[in-house]
C-alpha cells in the first residue's frame, strides 16, 4: 500500500484519500493504522470532503463525521483540531467505499447518490449508515464485490 501527497498540489488533483492524509507517505498499513488512531487533522477532513464537493452535504458530513458542516469548518480553521480514532476510522471507511463505487457503479455523482440511497442487499439500509463500524465496512465492501460481479443488479 502505498499513498504519497504533495501540498504543492490542489487538492483536486489528489485523491480524497490523499488529501484526508495530508503529507504523509503510507508505506504500510500498520503507519496507516497509527495515524488513524492518533487521529486525523479536522481540517484535513474538510479538505477532503471540500476536493470531493460533499463539505456542503449536511447528511453526508453529518453521518461521516457526526458533527454539522459549520462545525467542522469552524474546527478546520484550529490547525490543532484533530478527529478522534473513531471519526478518523468512519471518514477513511467512508472515502474507502466511495472510491471503490465510483469504479464499479458509475461517476461520483452516482456513487454519491448511491452510498446515500437504501440498497436492497443491505436490507434497505444505505450504505453510508453502514460504515460507522468495521463489520458494516465488510458488509458493505463485500455488497460492491457482489455488484461488480453481477451478484446484484
């Protein structure tokens, strides 16, 4: 696993997850799980939500992160202000299974109504309720497995 960010870059250019990581190169997944523990930067949440244009969606923000979008970018602004283990765990799952759906179900628009829209499959659930924990992150990612093989229409 390897995941390299430039803040020399706009953050539109890098991948959402590279830009919730800030400069940090990911070499290994235990670096990657000990910077999550520790807790990711508010403001680089914000960023990456903002690169994505989801920064405005209140149910999106709300359910990713737990707090209203003017909380987060009021924490933003405090260079300081970090997410704890959990919220930093539930936005990398988050951007994770987005990521995952815009190859298999379509552009990010889609994908963004998708991860919001009840699924059969997941027992009318939408897929962003899921992802607050890492049994729904499973549940989830092994619901896309299935629809990038046909398993579900």
């Amino acid at each position: 696993m390897t995941t390299t960010t430039s803040s020399d870059q706009h953050p539109q250019e890098l991948s959402a997850k590279a830009v919730f990581l800030g400069d940090e190169c990911i070499r290994e997944p235990m670096h990657l799980f000990h910077l999550i523990e520790k807790g990711i930067p508010v403001k680089n949440a914000a960023r990456a939500l903002t690169a994505l244009g989801l920064i405005s969606n209140e149910q999106i923000v709300a359910k990713v992160l737990g707090m209203s979008s003017n909380t987060v970018r009021r924490a933003a602004r405090d260079s300081q202000k970090v997410l704890s283990g959990y919220q930093s765990t539930c936005v990398w799952y988050f951007l994770d299974v987005l990521a995952r759906a815009e190859e298999i179900i379509g552009p990010h628009q889609i994908a963004q109504r998708w991860i919001t829209a009840p699924a059969l499959g997941l027992d009318g659930y939408a897929p962003i309720d899921l992802l607050s924990n890492p049994f729904g992150y499973e549940i989830v990612s092994d619901f896309l497995t299935r629809l990038e093989y046909g398993v579900y229409q």
